[in-house]
C-alpha cells in the first residue's frame, strides 16, 4: 500500500508544477482576496475586492497559453518588478470598458498569463497598481 501511495505521488508531482502553483501573496493593505480554481494542467487565481468585483485574474500553465499581437499592445508596466507590456486582447466583450493581458515566461517552461477585466479607468489603475505588486514565481 505503501509503495502504491509513493508511485501515486510521483505521478502527481509529474504534472504538479502548473496545477499546483500557489496563488501569489497579495500585498498588505489590499483589501483583496484570491478566488482560487483549478484544472488539470492551470490554476486560475482571481483577485476579489471587497465590493466582489474582480480587478485582475493570473493563470499558471504549462506551455505559452496564448500569443499576443504586437499590433494590440497598449502601454508598459512592471508585475513584481519584471517589465511587461500589456496588450488588448483580441475577444472584444461587453461588459468590460478597459481591457489588458500579458504573459509572463516563469520557469521550465510554465508561464503565468495576467488578465485586467476593468470597468472604468479608476479600477484600470487599481488593478495595475496591483499587478505591479505581485511576486510571480
């Protein structure tokens, strides 16, 4: 039984890295909490503000997630100190004013895409202040 657990668990651990990675700590004085989800191969964390909106969401997958087009690059910014560059993504919605994504390359091969679904300018900003914040790992 014993050997049947172990055998168990190095196969989890085989495809562990991108499902398993933890959400990443929220900076103190946030009033912001993480909304956790997972896959078999991604973990979706969605940061909540106190009103239940959500001011950005970060995948952790193996494998680029998705390619953005230069032709949709909108400005410049920092997501734990690593310079990025946030672009519209192609799939227009509704029900969001202001929209932003970025990838970003982690190790061995796992990637952490960043997304901002804003309402307005005002949450556009808290949600790239926030992102500035974050330590991706």
């Amino acid at each position: 039984m014993q050997k049947m657990l172990t055998s168990f668990g190095l196969l989890l651990g085989t495809f562990a890295p991108a499902a398993m990675a933890t959400c990443p700590h929220l900076p103190q004085g946030t009033d912001v909490q993480w909304e956790e989800s997972s896959g078999q191969s991604h973990r979706v964390c969605r940061a909540i503000d106190a009103d239940g909106n959500q001011l950005l969401g970060v995948m952790f997958t193996e494998g680029k997630p998705l390619k953005l087009s230069r032709r949709n690059r909108v400005e410049e910014g920092t997501i734990g100190g690593r310079e990025v560059h946030w672009y519209r993504p192609e799939i227009a919605q509704a029900d969001a004013a202001e929209k932003r994504v970025t990838v970003l390359e982690l190790s061995d091969d796992r990637y952490a895409q960043v997304w901002i679904d804003a309402n307005d300018p005002e949450q556009l900003r808290r949600a790239l202040n926030l992102a500035a914040r974050l330590a991706l790992y």
